[in-house]
C-alpha cells in the first residue's frame, strides 16, 4: 500500500537513503546497559581535545546574547578571515557546518537534468546533495581507494554542472599532491563548479598543504570548503565555511538561510582562528595516534590504507561483526558498508588511551 503523504514528494527525493551519523554514546548506553563514561567514541572523526581555553572562554562571554538572532552576515567571523586567508570578505560564505556549503553549491547550481560527478568512496553528502536536487550522480571508481582525476575529468559532459573532489578524502584518508589537483582544476570547463572540500587540511603537514584559497582569483569556478568541526574541535557548534569568486558567493547566499550560523558559533571559530598554537599540537597529536593506531593494527596483521586526515581505514574482514563485537565492550567506530567497503572500518584518532582501549578491544573482536 502507498503513503498518500510520502507520494507527495517528488519520486527523487524519496528515494534518497538518509545518512546515518556515527552512533551516539548515549544510545549505545541505553542500548546495552552501559556506563556511559566507560565508552569509547571514535567514529565521527572528531578532535579529542575539543575547542582550547581561549575558545573557551570566548563561548562563555557570549552566553548574554543568546536571547537575540546571530549576525546574519557574519561580520566579524568573515573578518578574521579574510585576514587571516588574504581574501575580500565578498569571497566568503558561512555555513553551519562545511556541510551546509556542499548543500548550498548543490542547491545554487543543480537541478533536475543536471549532473554532478564524484569519486567512489567519497564523503556520503556528495551524492545526497545530488539526489536532493533531482540531478544525476556519476560516481568515478576509485584508485587505490583514493580519487582517479583523469577518470573524473573524463566522466564530465555537457550536462556536468559541479564536480565534488575531497583532500584529504573522507572516509579513506587519501590525499593528492597540489600540482595533481590544480591541474585537474584548470582542465575543467569554466561552467561546471568545482568543489574542493578541504575539511581535513589542518591536519596535512604544512608542507601537504595546496595554496588552493590563493587558486580561486585563477579558478572563478572554484570552491574551497573548509570547517571548524575537526581540528578546531567545533564540531556540535556546526561551523564551517566556503571560499569562492565574489560572483559564485553572491548566487550562493541567495538560497543561505539567513541566521544559519548561530552566535556561539561564530564567536569560537573567531577565537579558533587566532589560537594557531592550539591547533598545532592537536595535529601533533593526530600525527602520534595515527603512529600508535597503525603499530597496533601492524601486529594484528590487519590491512590498512596509509591516512592523511585524524582517522585510519583499517580492513577487519566482516566489518558489521566486528563492529557489532566492538560495540558490547563499549567501542564506538564507523562502519563504512555504505561507501561500499563492508570489509572495512574507519577508526577516529582518539587520545593515547582511547586508541589503546579501541586496540585491546579489537584485538578480542577479532576472536570472537
């Protein structure tokens, strides 16, 4: 029997497979009756250590003005950064979360007959935010669980309208060379936007890092999404935003919702920006747990992919058993069937002791 009430939306967005989050530690303590301090969540790919002191404290100043509606434009969070990137603030969009700018390119540039191209094993929003618009998905096999740009640039048509490349790549942790990806850029037609999501680039080595905000005066068709949710350890604030030509940001704030950042938020990414010593050693950090994560699935002798963001894909066999075998010793980790690697599990780098626990307890899931 049909849903007289679901029939009412259009036959593309019904046939959408809604996005599931990384399971809760609430949820699974209510699940399986336990200690919610005694579990272990890495699997959304969050910052251990959370937003620093100075963050902090700029939260708590704000609190008075809570009772009123954020800066629709956001004023000062636009500022510094444009500052600190050496863009015109007319070259920035905010988003509640980088997230909100994947949706609002798809929103501003697809629509039914149109498609956009993406690379196998790439972040989950990229086809959603296709489908939602009623345009065609064309997905780029991987290669070496990573993205292949000359496939990419070849699976562009004249129907092509945005192409989605991440870097580092989420949820495998490949990464591409700058010169790879600013060739790829300068090869695709003028009239198909190019998204460059860069959620993971504060985690790169400095030296990794492309100058992709300084490619957009080249690249009018470009841009970069960045996010305050994994290194800044903003995550539950949802914050993000988008580098772009002014002409690409102005069309892209006609369909932004107008208080979608809140006031919070806006203050910490402010103060985020100018604690540059605090991100630092979150990606030093990073940098030890990848070190400590990949020793221990060596000795478990588990097949991995070499990662360049804060989590590892590491290959267990039956990912959902495993996972499951996890889950009742209090371990939370991302199985990632949906991208189409059932065999596999993506593995957030948590503090030293987390990733020892996330160890000990796969070892034991293993056996099961």
């Amino acid at each position: 029997m049909t849903d007289p009430i679901a029939e009412l939306a259009p036959d593309h967005v019904r046939r959408i497979a809604p996005y599931v989050p990384g399971k809760p530690v609430d949820e699974l303590a209510r699940e399986l009756g336990l200690d919610p301090a005694g579990i272990v969540k890495l699997a959304s790919n969050e910052n251990p250590r959370g937003p620093g002191p100075r963050v902090r404290a700029a939260i708590a100043a704000a609190i008075e003005d809570v009772p009123r509606y954020p800066d629709g434009n956001g004023y000062a969070l636009k500022a510094t950064l444009a500052r600190r990137l050496g863009v015109d603030m007319g070259e920035l969009v905010l988003g509640n979360g980088s997230n909100d700018i994947l949706e609002l390119v798809s929103l501003a540039f697809l629509e039914p007959g149109d498609a956009a191209v993406y690379a196998q094993h790439a972040f989950a929003v990229y086809p959603l935010a296709t489908q939602a618009r009623g345009a065609t998905g064309i997905e780029v096999p991987a290669r070496d669980f990573g993205h292949d740009l000359p496939a990419m640039r070849e699976a562009i048509t004249p129907r092509t309208r945005v192409v989605f490349v991440a870097n580092p790549n989420n949820p495998t942790g490949t990464w591409l060379p700058p010169a790879a990806v600013e060739s790829f850029i300068a090869s695709v037609p003028r009239e198909v936007v190019v998204v460059l999501d860069e959620a993971y680039n504060e985690y790169l080595d400095p030296a990794d890092r492309a100058p992709s905000v300084a490619w957009v005066g080249k690249y009018p068709n470009l841009v970069v999404s960045r996010t305050f949710s994994k290194a800044y350890g903003l995550a539950a604030l949802r914050v993000g935003y988008g580098v772009m030509d002014a002409r690409v940001a102005d069309i892209v704030n006609r369909v932004r919702q107008p208080f979608n950042v809140n006031t919070l938020a806006q203050v910490a990414a402010a103060a985020a920006l100018e604690d540059t010593a605090y991100v630092e050693e979150s990606r030093a950090l990073n940098r030890e747990g990848i070190a400590q994560l990949e020793s221990g699935f060596d000795r478990l002798r588990l097949r991995r992919v070499p990662t360049h963001g804060n989590f590892v894909l590491v290959e267990v066999g039956d990912g959902a058993r495993v996972n499951a075998a996890l889950l009742k010793q209090g371990v939370i980790v991302r199985p990632v069937a949906n991208y189409g690697l059932p065999q596999w599990l993506r593995v957030t780098v948590g503090l030293p002791q987390e990733n020892a626990r996330l160890l000990d307890a796969l070892a034991n899931a293993l056996k099961a």
